[in-house]
C-alpha cells in the first residue's frame, strides 16, 4: 500500500465492505467499521439522527463509503425510493460534512456510486466523460457524487465510484439470476439486447485499493469490465457455466407486473454499455475481464 495506513469502511459487512476489508488488513492495513450503534465496535454514525463519531475520524488516513438501502429488496413504491435516496445521499453528506469540518481528518474519501448515472444507453458505449441519464436511478447518482462536494470543496480527494453488476457467488445479483436456470426455466430478460456493465468481486476489490493507493485520481471512476454484454450474452454464458439451457425468456410486460413498470425498466430492461476508461488508462489489470472465464471460476464444481 502506498501512505493509507488506516481505513474507515461504511457498509464494512456487506459483499464488498467484507471482501475489501479483508483484502486490507492482509495487505497490513488497519480497517475500521463504521457501525449503527454506539456500543460497537467500531466509528459510530447515524444517518436517521445526523450523528457521526468525528473524533474517532481523526486517526483514519482514507473513509471508504460503501453503504446504502438494496435497490432490489422490494418494489419501488414512495416510501422505498425515498429510503434509497436518503440513505445514499443524506449518508454521504454526512461523512463529507464531518471530514469537511475536520482540521486532521482522512484527506480521502471514496464513495460508491453507480452506472445507473448513466441512464438507458442502448448500444452506444459511454465513459466518466458521459453526462448523466434519465431516470430514477440517475437522479439518485447525480445527487448522490454532489452530496460529496463539501469534502471535495475542503481539499479532500473524492473518489465516486460508479459500480455495475457486482459478480460473485457469495452474494450480490448472481445468486437471484441463477436460480431460474436451477429450475429450468432461465433466459433473456425482455428482448435481451439491453447492454449489462458487470464486474468481478475481486476486480472491485482491486479497483478500490487501486484507487486508494492512487493521490492523482478525482472525480468519477467506472468500477466495470472492459467487456460488457447483452442480456442474451449474459444469461447464454450464466446457462453454459450452469450446464442448464437459456432457453426460456421472461417477457418485459411480465417483468413489469410483478414489479412496477419503473423498477422493472430501469433494473432490468434497459442498461449500460460502460467503459472503465479511467481504470484503463491508469494502468489498471483487471484480473477477470472476460464474463465466460468469471462465470466458470464461480460455479467450477
């Protein structure tokens, strides 16, 4: 590791918070949680109180903000989306605020986001120079990297992090979209021709400590393969990997009854054809680029 030395982790016991905290410590690097209650162990925040542990800031060299409400734990109605936002946004804003007002705090914060910001971008490839989209899922993005600023604005380097699909067995989107192929019946979503930005676990990991390790790196970073896929590309390699057929396709109208024409539009039936430019031409290796090779590692037998 380069000067980063300690790293405060929200969201330190999901898919990624575990699988990067664990890649830091055994690279030597204290990790400390940021957790919900102020008897654990850990930086004690609340987002519903606005309460932060800024003192317990003060040791840490970079904060690597990664929690939020799941997209997909239940259908959008007012109050879900409400909840997704404010988690994402007001969460963010209060750890910019708190490191903004801190004369020795961290001088980095990395800050998930996502490639939602781009919106429906059909098969037209796009990069961090890409403005955002339309949609719900943009205007979360958008508001989500801003609520950052006080930070940025303090001299603090900000990393926003825009992941695709997370790829791993243990957790995350895969589990969900293998379970149809275990029963027989997976297959394209809608017309399969919506483009799917994924990327490995492991790849994420990589890419968080590069960007950790990194002082000149600001601003939005596409967390993607370099090798998206259609939908149709991507169920035909998950059935291959599963040794089961893909064969039975889900129809868009059947998708959008069971649950709500904007959740099942924006998750599900449009997509983005991302390119992780910045990851590229920083030097980055992506340690499984292609989705065949990924996909077979997850489900070897």
């Amino acid at each position: 590791m380069s000067a980063i030395k300690k790293v405060a982790i929200s969201g330190a016991s999901g898919l990624v918070g575990s699988a990067l905290s664990a890649r830091l410590r055994a690279q030597g690097v204290a990790v400390v949680p940021m957790v919900r209650s102020p008897e654990q162990e850990g930086i004690y925040w609340s987002v519903p109180r606005a309460e932060i542990d800024a003192e317990a800031l003060a040791g840490v060299d970079a904060v690597v903000h990664l929690a939020g409400e799941s997209l997909a734990s239940g259908r959008w109605t007012r109050a879900r989306k409400e909840a997704i936002y404010a988690s994402r946004v007001s969460g963010s804003a209060l750890i910019a605020g708190a490191m903004a007002e801190m004369e020795a705090g961290p001088r980095t914060l990395i800050c998930a986001s996502a490639v939602g910001y781009y919106g429906d971008t059909g098969d037209r490839w796009v990069d961090e120079e890409a403005p955002p989209g339309e949609g719900f899922l943009a205007e979360v993005c958008v508001a989500w990297e801003a609520a950052c600023d006080p930070a940025r604005k303090a001299g603090i380097r900000v990393v926003n992090t825009r992941l695709g699909v997370v790829l791993a067995r243990e957790g995350g989107a895969l589990p969900a979209m293998r379970r149809p192929f275990k029963l027989g019946v997976g297959g394209r979503l809608g017309s399969g021709q919506q483009y799917m930005s994924w990327i490995a676990l492991s790849d994420v990991v990589g890419a968080l400590i590069w960007a950790l390790e990194q002082p000149g790196v600001e601003g939005p970073l596409n967390l993607v393969s370099p090798q998206p896929v259609t939908n149709a590309e991507f169920t035909r390699a998950l059935g291959q990997a599963l040794h089961r057929p893909a064969v039975v396709p889900t129809p868009g109208a059947a998708l959008k009854l069971a649950l709500g024409g904007e959740m099942a539009r924006e998750m599900l039936l449009q997509g983005q054809r991302v390119r992780p430019a910045r990851l590229e031409e920083g030097g980055y290796v992506f340690e499984h680029p292609e989705l065949k090779e990924t996909l077979g590692r997850l489900f070897e037998r």
